[in-house]
C-alpha cells in the first residue's frame, strides 16, 4: 500500500523479465542516501534472538511451501486484509512459479527485522542500515510499524527462484504477508556473476552494447528486489554506467532509416523465452510499413533488414547474443513478429542514419 498522507492504496510494481513485485506494502523510493539521524533500525538475522530468528523464518518457509504447492488459499488466508482483499495477482504470481520450484530444496538465505515503530508518522522517507557490510533499504511514507523481509531461495531444480517476502508483523513474533516477489537465479543456465564477468570482458573490449544488457541481467539476477542495495550491487550499477550506450531508445526511439525508410525502435531488452539469450526489440511501424507486414514475403524481408541494419551499427551484438526476436507493435498489439539466430540474419540492408530522436513524420 502506499500512504498519501490521507489513504493507502494497493499498488504493483513491474520488474524486468519475469521478475514480480505484487502488492507490496511500502512505496520504493531511492537507493544510497546519507543516514538520517532518527533512522529506523534494521536487525540481520545473526543480530536476532533465537526466538525471533526461528519465527520470522518458519513463517517465511511455510509461505513458501504454499506456493510450492499452490495453496494460494492458505496463503491468502495468512496475508493481511488490504493485501488479501485483491488478492488476484499474487495468485496468478503462484500459478506460474508452483511448477518451476516443485521438488525444489527452500534455504532462507537473509532476514532484515524493519523496526520503524519510533518513526513520526508521514516521515517523507524510512532509511534501514543493515549488517556490515552495509545492506540498505529506503523507503518513503512509511506508516509506523514492524516489518520484515524475508529471502528465500528455491534450488535444486532446472529454473532455480529466489523469492523475496515482506512481512508484517501483527503480534509479537507473529507475521502476516504484505508483500511478495519472486525472480529467476540463472538466465540461459548461467547466474548473475556469471554475467558480471562477461559483462567486465564485453566492457574491456570496448563492446558497450553488449556489456550494457549483461550488466542488466547480473543486476536482475543479483538482486532480488529493487529497494535493497549493497557495496556489491552499487559497484555492478557504477559499471554499467560507465559503458551505457548513448543511443538507447528510452525517452526517444531510437529511428534506424533503412533502405531509405525511417524505422522507430522503442524498446531493446534480452528475452530466453525462445530457448537462448537473445536480443528482443520492439518497434512501431508507419503506415506504408504497416501494410508491408500484411504480405508475409514483405515482411519477413522488412524485419529481417532491420535486424541486418542494427547489426551493422553495433556488429558486436552478434559475439553477445544468440539471436534477435523482433516485434511490430500497434499500441500494445503485436502485428508480426520473427526471431533468428545471427547466422541466418544477413547484411544486405543499407542504413543511412541511427539516431535517437523521433522520426519526422
């Protein structure tokens, strides 16, 4: 829920991918800020009492184990009225990870007991400094209270989850939920350092493209929700700072004009759905485009001279990536859409221009 100053609302938060964030408590604010003085204490778990220890991680594990049998009511039933009341997207949340942690073995790798009981009420924002070295949480608008966050990690299967639970604490030692994420630990069978390295080895060759979109995987799979930082993850975000490409189409598309035809890419990100780390991007056709894509001929040959266009501009995408799974999009519509591995995507398109400004139209 979020607090105005006046009323709670349920809020979701999207994350990369297949990372989840549904129906969380507190609204997420920034992440390394100078310590307040009246900052709210954070506990790590070799800071608590054995009695608090086991209860916060015996509650956490037994959400799991819900999810890992797809009791949804069980776990609705534990979770706290606002969040219970609209409870649709955490179970859709535990449909789709029940089968990827089924026989899986559940570890609590960390638990961080949030006392913001002393806090005033409608502080602007709640910082928690946590262990040594320092993990920090903060978070704006947060009511007075006890709170928890709880992660687990699911292994031992193909698809390994971590996932992320915030509690609150209703009673002493006793815990409802308030909030819950869930992201993958490998992409393509390879962790989140796994990809730190090759990001670094992209970087020193100076193939920014491709140290960019590794670095962003190792950060979605190193850190397993977005309020939460460390020394680690800071140095990882400063890195991949350092090589992010000037181009990418985040405010403005980024407009490729191929074969004399102006073509606006408003998303680039990496995708395993189709079984390998690609390269996805999306981009939204004109009209004279948009008719193309009705001719299966034209349109295979539209998209695959776009792919062979922004190989041309950034040739090292073919050492980083499998393949690309292009999209044309009509609002949020899909109108066609083709992957291809890089061996079967040509270089005959002629581009006279990239640039991150939107096309004239």
């Amino acid at each position: 829920m979020r607090y105005d100053g006046k009323n709670f609302t349920i809020m979701q938060l999207n994350h990369r991918q297949s990372r989840r964030a549904l129906f969380f408590l507190l609204t997420i604010g920034g992440m390394m800020l100078l310590p307040r003085a009246y900052a709210a204490s954070c506990t790590t778990s070799a800071q608590m009492t054995a009695a608090q220890r086991d209860a916060m991680a015996n509650t956490a594990r037994s959400m799991a184990a819900n999810v890992e049998s797809g009791d949804v009511q069980a776990l609705r039933a534990n979770t706290i009225p606002a969040v219970a009341a609209d409870f649709g997207a955490i179970a859709s949340s535990v449909e789709s990870l029940k089968p990827l942690i089924q026989h899986a073995t559940i570890t609590v790798d960390a638990l961080y007991f949030l006392d913001a009981s002393t806090e005033p009420a409608n502080a602007p924002q709640t910082s928690f400094y946590c262990g040594s070295p320092i993990v920090v949480l903060n978070i704006p608008n947060l009511p007075p209270g006890k709170y928890a966050l709880a992660i687990l990690h699911a292994t031992g299967v193909p698809q390994p989850q971590q996932i992320a639970l915030i509690l609150s604490e209703t009673g002493t030692d006793q815990w409802k939920l308030a909030g819950f994420f869930s992201s993958p630990m490998v992409e393509d069978g390879h962790d989140g350092l796994w990809y730190w390295t090759r990001a670094r080895e992209f970087a020193q060759k100076k193939m920014d493209w491709n140290a960019w979109f590794y670095y962003q995987t190792a950060a979605a799979l190193l850190d397993p929700v977005d309020f939460l930082t460390s020394p680690n993850l800071e140095k990882l975000r400063r890195e991949a700072n350092s090589v992010r490409p000037a181009n990418l189409p985040e405010s403005k598309p980024l407009v490729l004009t191929v074969n004399g035809s102006p073509f606006e890419i408003n998303g680039i990100d990496t995708t395993t759905a189709l079984g390998g780390y690609d390269l996805e991007f999306y981009y939204t056709p004109n009209a004279e485009q948009t008719a193309q894509l009705r001719d299966p001929t034209a349109a295979r040959k539209q998209v695959v001279d776009l792919m062979s266009a922004l190989l041309a501009i950034h040739p090292e995408l073919r050492q980083g990536f499998r393949g690309i799974w292009a999209h044309a999009q009509s609002g949020n519509v899909s109108i066609f859409a083709l992957d291809l591995p890089m061996n079967q995507i040509g270089g005959g398109a002629q581009t006279t221009s990239a640039t991150a400004a939107p096309a004239a139209h």
